[in-house]
C-alpha cells in the first residue's frame, strides 16, 4: 500500500492527538505527516531495534503518555513489526487500541475471484528465505484452505512463483502488485501462463500472491506418486530412501511423502 490518502479519518485524528508516533522509517511516516500537517513528534521502531523500543515506549506508557504505532505501508502486526510492544503492553494491562487502515492483505482479497467455502482464505505472509524450508511450507499447504495469501518480495517473484509451479502446476494464482498506486496491476490464470506473462516485468514494492489449490488434481497426482513408489519398494528398496528419490523426482517434501506412504499402506 503506498497511497497516502487510504489514511483513515479516526487514524488522522489519532496522529494528532497522541504524543509520540513509533514508525518504521520516519522518512516514509513524515510524508505522511507533512501531507496532513500533523506535527506530532515521530521515532524510529522496526525489527532491528524493536525489543529496546519496546521497553523505552512502555516506560512512557506506564508514565501516562499516549503512543501510536504505525507502518510504513500497511497495517501493523500484519507481516509488519508491532508484537513486541503489544504483547509487553498487554502484560502491563495497558489499553491497546486498534485503529483500522490500510492492507494489502484485504485489499487483494477484496478482487480476487477464486471461489472458497465460506469465504476462507489462509494468509502465511512471508516465505522462508531459505530454499528447503520454503519448499516444505508450499508443501504443508496442500491439506489447507483453498487460497493461500503469500507475501512476495520483487526479487523473488519470479523465482518463487517457479517453484510454486514446481509443486502446484494444476493451480491457479492471482497477483497483486503496486495496490492503492499509479502502476497497480493485477492478473490471474494458470500458474505456467502467468510465469510467460511476468518473464520481462520489473518489479518494485512487495507482490499479493494468491494461490488458488486445485485441490482434486493436487489428490490425483499424489496418488500417481504414492503408487510408483510403492512399486519403488517392492522392488527392495526402503520407505526412507524410497522417499527421498521421490522427493527429489516431483519437488515435494520428502517427510510428507514417508507419512502419506505410512498413513495409506502401512497404518
């Protein structure tokens, strides 16, 4: 979310009121104020000094003094940093309240068109930076709700939308980047036609990612798998090593596969 005018009427009258404004980046939060001519005085809180602001802004709390927390393009808590302050806030039974704004979590949501029962969605935010667990975590997915709400950074859309394929290739995703700006823009449609359509975009803010399970295809295929590799194993070779080839062979976790196997033919 970028556009300065989503701000909410109740947010602006917060801002004002308070004593001290905790935000990500004051060059980004003093946009924000200088637009509203809000003079309230503003600190820096984000994850790389969060845990000693937290202390320093409950001192002022305790004290009486009012706080808001802000960040730079969304909501607070949301995949963004907040919980610290919350949870010692919390524990020192001081009031904490909520004030609605912006999200890019709702405001994707709010245009996608994937059909899901009872409107349910699972939103896992960022994915883990590191290969084999982001693999894991895609492949955790496949048990849960039909649409999965991902954050993605711009330099690794392209690469991660690849290896959601790898794992998903009957699915459907819809994008959304740059919501609320000059250059928003949202697709939707088959994963493999959507990788053709970003190959030569470039990419600036952090990407919605919406995936959408086709979960009786994703049923078949894992059917196909456990079959091969219980013919695998009758030819004498082990349920563990068994599962490791096939991992390796169609991209899934190799853990999943050895406890499906288990759950189908053993138990």
């Amino acid at each position: 979310m970028g556009n300065l005018t989503d701000i909410t009427l109740r947010a602006l009258e917060t801002l004002k009121k308070v004593d001290l404004i905790l935000c990500e980046d004051k060059r980004i939060t003093s946009r924000l104020l200088n637009k509203y001519a809000i003079k309230t005085k503003i600190k820096s809180h984000h994850k790389y000094n969060e845990h000693k602001s937290a202390g320093e802004a409950i001192s002022l709390l305790v004290s009486g003094k009012d706080i808001a927390l802000v960040s730079d393009a969304g909501t607070p808590l949301i995949s963004d940093p907040g919980k610290t302050l919350i949870a010692a806030a919390m524990d020192q039974n001081i009031k904490v309240i909520p004030v609605p704004g912006p999200s890019a979590l709702l405001a994707a949501l709010s245009v996608c068109p994937f059909e899901s029962e009872n409107s349910e969605f699972l939103f896992i935010g960022f994915l883990p930076e590191n290969k084999s667990k982001r693999k894991d975590t895609l492949c955790s997915l496949k048990n849960r709700s039909k649409n999965i709400v991902i954050y993605i950074a711009p330099h690794d859309i392209k690469k991660y939308i690849a290896e959601i394929n790898n794992i998903y290739p009957d699915s459907e995703i819809f994008i959304a980047r740059e919501i609320s700006k000059i250059y928003e823009e949202l697709w939707k449609g088959k994963i493999p036609d959507l990788i053709w359509l970003l190959e030569n975009k470039t990419f600036k803010g952090e990407i919605v990612v919406i995936l959408h399970i086709n979960k009786q295809a994703e049923s078949l295929n894992m059917e196909h798998v456990l079959s091969h590799m219980k013919n695998h194993i009758t030819e004498g070779h082990s349920l563990k090593e068994t599962s490791k080839t096939f991992a390796k062979e169609y991209n899934l976790s190799a853990k999943r596969l050895y406890d499906l196997y288990l759950d189908k033919y053993i138990k």
